[in-house]
C-alpha cells in the first residue's frame, strides 16, 4: 500500500531548495504530476522551492477551454493573493488523469500576481475527463477538463 500525502506537503517545506522531479509521481492517491513543455519544470528539471512568504496565497486556477480535442494545448492560469516575493512563488501543479499533462511546476515571477502555462494533452480514442490541480502555500484548486478524439 503505497503513503497517502496532505496535499499541502510541498507549501509547509520552510527552507530554500530545489528538487529533482521524476518522470512520475504520485501524490494524493491518483494525481499525477507530469512534465510538460513550456515554462514549468519538466522530467529530470530542478523545482525550485522557496520559503513560502506568511499570508500569500493562491487565490485562483482557470483552465480554458476546459473540453478540448486530443494534442491540443488548453492554457491554464494561476493568481496569487498579492506580488511573488523574491526568486518568485514557485506553484505545484498536477493531474488526476492520463490525458493531460501541466507540468511539475511554474514559478510566478518576483513582483507579479499571477502567471500562464499550457497543458499539453496526449493523443485519445476515446473521451476522456479528469482535473487539473494547482498548490501554494496550503491553498489548492482544482479544475476540470475533458480530452476528446481528434477528428
């Protein structure tokens, strides 16, 4: 039986460092954080986790569009509560399905709220629906989205 995680591990870390992210893992029963490419962190890339400043928060995740045809690339959004601090606020993403891929991480950049990212979906034959997740600081949101066949 494998550990089950507070999904809030990752934000209580109180120090700076970074970390090595495999090409899978598992947290929270079946949610998988998975590489992507774009401007968060991929397969073997370091995840810089900073201290986590007292009181910010992420105060939103959007997904859009949230059906989408199989190798699309639906765009996600995360907003934190107030400006990155220094080094920027480093937010961990992930998925509870296969389809879809957001990437480990993405760091909003010192001095902004908030930042964009794609989430590359995989080829499907059939329908396929899951959520996208988005962790900061002990603040978590979760999205729905839905790959279907290319035509």
């Amino acid at each position: 039986m494998s550990p089950k995680y507070n999904r809030s591990f990752l934000s209580d870390i109180r120090c700076n460092m970074s970390v090595v992210l495999p090409t899978l893992l598992t947290l929270v029963g079946a949610i998988s954080l998975l590489p992507v490419t774009s401007s968060v962190a991929r397969a073997g890339d370091a995840c810089g986790l900073n201290s986590a400043v007292p009181g910010l928060r992420l105060v939103s995740l959007t997904v859009s569009p949230s059906v989408v045809e199989s190798r699309s690339e639906p765009k996600g959004e995360v907003v934190l509560s107030a400006p990155a601090p220094e080094g920027g606020a480093t937010v961990i993403l992930g998925t509870s399905f296969h389809a879809a891929n957001p990437g480990y991480c993405l760091v909003v950049p010192e001095g902004k709220t908030s930042e964009t990212f794609s989430i590359f979906t995989y080829d499907e034959s059939t329908t396929t629906s899951g959520h996208i997740f988005a962790n900061y600081n002990g603040s978590f949101f979760a999205k729905p989205l839905t790959v279907t066949p290319k035509n």
